[in-house]
C-alpha cells in the first residue's frame, strides 16, 4: 500500500481494517458508512442470519456433488440437516429459507452440470490479488473465486429468493475484481432460486475498476478526516438492510452500552 494515509491510520488500529480492498469492503463503505465503522473501526461484525447461513450450507452441498464426494440427495438432506442443527427451532425466516435450500441445489447442480470439475487450492475456494494503482497511490485488491472450472469459466453463485435480470452495482465491482484477476476467463455469477437459474456477467471491468479507485481516494480521505470515535458521533444509521436485527450493534453505535 502507497500514499493512503488515511486508509493507513485506521489499519494501524488494528481493528480488523487489513491492508488491502474487497468488493465487500468497498460496498460496505458505499452503502452503509455506519456500519464500515462498526465493522473496521471496531472489529465488530453482523450476525450470520438464516439467509447467509442458507448460502453458505448450500453452496458447500453444490460443491461436494460438482466434486463428486456426495450424491445430490445426500447433499441435500447434510445441507438440510445442518440448517436445522443451527436453528433448532424455525421461526418464519427459518423457515422460509430451510424450504428453499433442496430447489437451490438442484437448480445449481443442473445449471452447472456440463461444466466439470472445479479446481480449488488446497480444497478452499482461490484467493486473488490484483494491484490497484491510482498513479501516485496503490493498493492490494482481494477476494475469493467460489468456483474455477478447467474451461475457462469462473462462475460466483448466489442464492436467492428472486433471480434477478440484471446484475446489481455491488456484484457488477466484485465480478471486475475477479475478471481483473483472470482476464483470460469468462466471469460470470450464476444466480439461483429454487425454481429459477440464470447466468449473468454484466458491466465493463475497466469503467467499473476506474469508478473503484475514484471510491478508494474517497475512503481514504473519510479515513484521513475521521477517527472511528468522529464518524460514530457524526454519522447516523442508515436504513440498509446491513443493520436488520442487529440491534446489540446498534446499541454500541449509538453509545448505549
């Protein structure tokens, strides 16, 4: 990292603020500054939520049918089995989510049956790293590839309740990242409900990786400008949907406890 001091200041906090951007990083920052300080100001993390708990046993049983170490029904009732071990009693969101999980794996595993075996490193997912120069500043960007196929093809899967027509901005700057990483691979995130499946790979990676840098200097300067403490007393909380439940969070940004 070069010429950033203010993203310097606050990782030399130490606060979980590491050298380096992500697209979650960045979007967390363009989307909800109140929770990025939380976040890299104070180390202090979002619950995982039924939803993100669905994606996460959802895409593991996708993994282990591509990489054939599970048939896809025994992957769907592990899957099934571990969601209910983490809720042991479903309330509405629950609910709706463990009843999604067995259409979102087949509708995965059918869209991505011809593509073969994916490669990963050491059995996880690949991690990236791209230099991002601003010319008089650079930075390192990172991620992680969720599946990296021998035909050229990197596939980001999401799972959702509604398949969407079009990628969001969010995703659009997490599939730059990625296409900067391996230009020589197509790119594109597979969105997944459980009756739908569809392939998009929108935005041009070099308009999206320059707006990136633009949002970088911005970052830096609200870094620069702010300690954790200044932002927390002059940022309010917004109404995204970072914030939804989280209420003991909430409590601590306002200084209740």
């Amino acid at each position: 990292m070069k010429n950033l001091p203010g993203i310097a200041k606050w990782v030399n906090l130490k606060k979980g603020f590491e050298p380096n951007v992500s697209p979650s990083k960045l979007n967390l920052y363009r989307n909800s500054p109140s929770m990025f300080v939380c976040r890299y100001g104070y180390n202090k993390k979002q619950q995982t939520s039924p939803a993100m708990w669905r994606g996460i046993y959802v895409e593991d049983a996708v993994v282990e049918v591509l990489t054939q170490k599970k048939e896809i029904e025994q992957a769907v009732r592990d899957a099934q089995t571990k969601f209910k071990e983490k809720y042991f009693v479903f309330d509405e969101k629950c609910d709706r989510e463990f009843k999604a999980m067995e259409g979102m794996i087949h509708k995965s595993c059918e869209a991505l049956e011809d593509f073969g075996v994916p490669e990963f490193e050491d059995g996880r997912q690949k991690k990236i790293e791209i230099d991002i120069d601003g010319g008089d500043w650079s930075i390192k960007g990172v991620g992680y590839l969720d599946l990296v196929f021998p035909n050229g093809q990197i596939i980001d899967l999401k799972t959702t309740h509604a398949v969407p027509s079009s990628m969001s901005p969010d995703h659009m700057l997490q599939r730059a990242f990625y296409h900067t990483a391996y230009s020589n691979y197509q790119v594109r995130f597979l969105y997944v409900s459980k009756n739908k499946a569809a392939f998009l790979e929108d935005g041009d990676t070099a308009n999206i990786m320059n707006e990136a840098k633009h949002t970088i200097k911005q970052l830096d300067s609200f870094c620069d400008i702010l300690t954790p403490d200044q932002a927390r007393k002059s940022i309010p909380i917004d109404s995204s949907f970072y914030w939804f439940g989280e209420d003991s969070l909430r409590n601590f940004y306002n200084g209740k406890e």
